[in-house]
C-alpha cells in the first residue's frame, strides 16, 4: 500500500473518530433551546412518595427496622432498592408483609440524579429487595413469585427480585395501607 493510501486512510479514520467522539460528549439536553412545540407533561417521577416518606412507612412496621429506600442507575435503566432488618423472619413472611414492603418501594419515586441520569425515564426497571437477619440474608424470591404470579430467578444478593413488577401497577405506585393486625 502506498504512502499516499496510508495518509487518506489515517485522515478518514481520524475524522471519523472525531465525529463519533464529537456527537458523544455533549449528552446534556437545555430544554430551553428545544423547539419542540409539544407541552411537556409532568413526569411520573413528580408523583410517589420520598424515600425517606417509604422508610418511615417500613419502620413503622412491627419487626422491621433500619430500613432504607434508594434508586440506582445501571446502564441506562434504575432499579428501586428496599433494604430492611428484622429480629425474626415471621415479621416479613406474615400475611400481607411483604407485599406491604415491595409496594412502598414501588410508590417511591426519587428526583432527577446529576448528569446524564436526569435525562432518562426515572420509573424503575427493576424491584430489589434484600432483607437481613442478624448478618444473613432471607431469601423470600418464591414467596415473591407467588405475589407477582411469575417465576423471578434468585440472585444471590438479593432476597427479592423483580423485573419490571407490572402485578403492581403502574410506576409511581399508590401507597399502600397498613392492615391492622
């Protein structure tokens, strides 16, 4: 190959490079410059309830304690994360519990993240819940399954997971009530 064949390959592999680079890094939307003439609609994430209304809900439950609500972003989809404790796993596996539990976590809805995250639908993709006792984890995946009336795989680092848990409903959820009793 020539010299000359060299030097335009190299030229068109950099430009290309550029352009690619280039339509990467700017990733931020100004919705001021939009000229779109479609009113925007309130997100589903204005709807639901904080996390820290959600862990005041799943600590006011007997038997479960030092819970915590959070999102997080993989890739380009969130997932809702419940985490609680309990002194005796009957507190989770009583009748309604643990719908109770994953039915807050789904009213949760959490504010537009920093970066490039606040630009994608906030609604989660999945529902994961790890609940401990003393330093083991419960597994509750089939009683899950049951709830959902589909067969979730077990993750080992999770006590339940679901995708996309369409049993419940639209995202945000409503907020669920306790039973008494």
């Amino acid at each position: 190959m020539s010299v000359r064949k060299r030097l335009i390959g190299a030229t068109i592999a950099v430009v290309a490079t550029a352009v690619v680079l280039s339509g990467c890094s700017n990733l931020t939307f100004d919705a001021s410059n939009s000229t779109s003439t479609v009113a925007p609609t309130p997100s589903a994430a204005s709807t639901g309830i904080s996390s820290d209304a959600a862990v005041v809900l799943l600590n006011a439950v007997p038997g479960l304690s030092d819970a915590t609500v959070r999102s997080s972003i993989s890739g380009l989809s969130t997932s809702t994360i419940i985490e609680v404790y309990v002194d005796d796993e009957t507190a989770i596996t009583a009748p309604g519990i643990l719908d109770y539990v994953l039915r807050v976590g789904w009213a949760t809805s959490f504010p537009p993240q920093a970066g490039l995250a606040k630009h994608f639908d906030a609604e989660p993709a999945s529902l994961l819940m790890t609940v401990w006792k003393d330093d083991h984890r419960v597994e509750l995946q089939a009683e899950a399954n049951v709830l959902a009336g589909l067969e979730y795989p077990t993750f080992q680092t999770y006590s339940v997971y679901l995708s996309g848990p369409e049993y419940m409903g639209t995202w945000p959820g409503a907020v669920p009530t306790l039973s008494v009793g």
